[in-house]
C-alpha cells in the first residue's frame, strides 16, 4: 500500500487529497490533514474521488440516443461529436447564445482554459467562464 499527495479536481478550491494505491490501483482517498485550504476535511464528492477511478462504471465509447424513446446505440466519436455540435448550434440559432452554457472545473490548467475559451468564442457563445465556489 502507498499514499499519493494530490488536489481534489471537483472545484476551484483545491482541496488535498492523500490517494490511497495498492499500486495497482486507487483503493481510497481521504483528505489531506496538512493541506491548507482543507486541513484534512473534504466535501462528499471529495470523500468518494477514488470511485472515479474505478473503469467497470465509466463510458469507454461514446452511444447515442436519437430520441427519448429510442434506445442507446454505439456510435463512433465524429458521430457523437457533430450530433452534439448541432444540437448545441440548434439552441444557439432558436434561443440565442446566452441559453448555453458550461459548467468546468475551477482546477483546470491555465492552457485548459485558453483552448475551452477559443472553443467556445468560435461556437458565437459567451467566452465568460464562473467557477464553483
């Protein structure tokens, strides 16, 4: 078993996090006692991190659902990628580029944040990101 330092991804604060490993895998997190912005507490989506790292519960490719009541189907990224994009632009083109937005994490990188912003500037929305608390 060996301990990582880390910082909790969820929000803007940066919480420390201890990552728990039995080097094969994440087998806990719990907080950073240490850390300054946390000392050792963490939020419920902080205390349950390590669930994420658990591959069984994750999306692996992309499906799609055309309509609420067809089932979901496979399909390859391009496709899901532009039935989205036009989804969005649909929005955008009926009820203008304030009825979109986006919610991301307070712990991106800054060059994260330089490649979201242009995305979203040359989709005609609002480049403005607010952070959670």
């Amino acid at each position: 078993m060996s301990e990582v330092l880390s910082t909790c991804c969820y929000c803007g604060v940066g919480c420390g996090v201890i990552i728990e490993t039995d080097e094969q895998r994440i087998t806990g997190v719990r907080g950073d006692p240490a850390h300054p912005a946390n000392f050792g507490r963490l939020c419920t989506k902080g205390a349950t991190l390590h669930l994420t790292a658990d591959s069984t519960a994750r999306a692996l490719y992309p499906e799609l659902r055309r309509s609420h009541a067809a089932p979901r189907e496979r399909v390859d990224w391009d496709s899901a990628l532009d039935y989205a994009a036009d989804k969005f632009a649909k929005v955008i083109r009926e009820h203008g580029p304030d009825s979109v937005a986006f919610y991301i994490s307070g712990q991106l990188l800054t060059e994260d944040y330089y490649v979201f912003n242009k995305t979203v500037t040359l989709r005609g929305l609002q480049a403005g990101v607010a952070n959670s608390p």
